[in-house]
C-alpha cells in the first residue's frame, strides 16, 4: 500500500507499517481476556469484536497510530481503544502479518 512502510522481518515493524492480514489464532485466550478485561458479557460477543477490530486493521493496512510498543515484548504492539478501557496485543510476523496475542485492561503510558 502505497505511503506505507515495508517490513524488515519479525518484530521490525514501524507505526505506520504495512499490515496485510491479521492472524487470530489465540482467539480463545484473547476473547476469555476481553471478558475479564474489556467489559465484554460473553465470549461470543469478545470474539466478533475482535475480529472486526482486526478487519479494522487489514482495511487500513497499518497499525493504528496510537499503538504503543510493548515495553517486554519487542516484537508485539499494544493497540488502545478496544471495547471498555482494553487494548489488544498483537504480534508482529514477517510479509505484512500480525498475530492476535490477548487483550490487557488499557493504562495509558504514566499513568494516565
């Protein structure tokens, strides 16, 4: 896509890299987390809201600008505003694809 960067590997990705397709095979720990994490009622409602977010991501072609590197994880994103106060973890591959990692409670950076 044009304006967006190529990747140079795993875990090399930028902001503004190009995403060519999301992975969601820890769909059922990332939906149990959405539960507990997003104020999502049940599994089954965790889980179409996932995935839209991450057609969300394919239909733009990079990640989002208000994701965050996670600070213990080089290769993996945090993506804010997800469901109720969550944030979704996605891990960076090679060829323009993330995988779905889990959901965490969102914190903004200090403390916020």
């Amino acid at each position: 896509r044009a304006g967006a960067r190529a990747g140079v590997g795993a875990g090399a990705a930028h902001v503004d890299e190009f995403v060519e397709r999301v992975v969601n095979s820890n769909m059922g720990h990332a939906s149990g987390r959405a539960v507990e994490r997003a104020g999502f009622a049940t599994q089954k409602e965790a889980r179409e809201a996932l995935q839209q977010f991450g057609r969300g991501i394919e239909e733009r072609g990079v990640i989002p600008g208000n994701a965050i590197r996670d600070p213990a994880h080089a290769d993996r994103w945090i993506v804010p505003g997800f469901g109720n106060n969550g944030a979704v973890v996605y891990q960076v591959g090679g060829g323009g694809k993330i995988t779905l990692k889990t959901v965490l409670e969102w914190r903004p950076p200090g403390g916020g």
